[in-house]
C-alpha cells in the first residue's frame, strides 16, 4: 500500500483510495492462477508473467512507460 500512498502524495491519478486498490491488487493477483487456465492462450514462463503484472500494475496506474507512444 505504500506505493499507492506514495503515487497519491505525488498527485498520479489512482483508481481510488489506497485502501481500497491494495486489495483490490491482491484480489486481482491471487485469482490469476484460477483465470489463466480458462483461457485458450498458451501458458506463459515465469518471467514472462511477472513482467506482465509488474507492467499491469505499475505503469496501468501510473502511465505508459514510454509517454511517446
């Protein structure tokens, strides 16, 4: 919760509260194993996954990571 709190005192827009996204984070993150295997896509590689999250989580509250985009 410390990076959201610290994302809201830098002003970056949040979804919401802090108190309420950090769990909705970690709903969103402990129900990934139970949604990937419905899908139809391929399993993906450790590395791949968490890279995926870390850009999901960091830079989809924050921003695109390159603005030029």
């Amino acid at each position: 919760m410390r990076i959201l709190e610290y994302l809201r005192d830098r002003h970056h827009p949040l979804p919401g509260d802090p108190q309420l996204v950090a769990p909705a984070i970690g709903a969103m993150l402990s129900t990934l194993n139970y949604a990937t295997p419905a899908t139809d896509q391929p399993a993906r590689d450790d590395d791949t996954t968490i890279d995926t999250l870390t850009d999901l989580l960091l830079h989809g509250l924050t921003g695109r990571r390159n603005s030029a985009i």
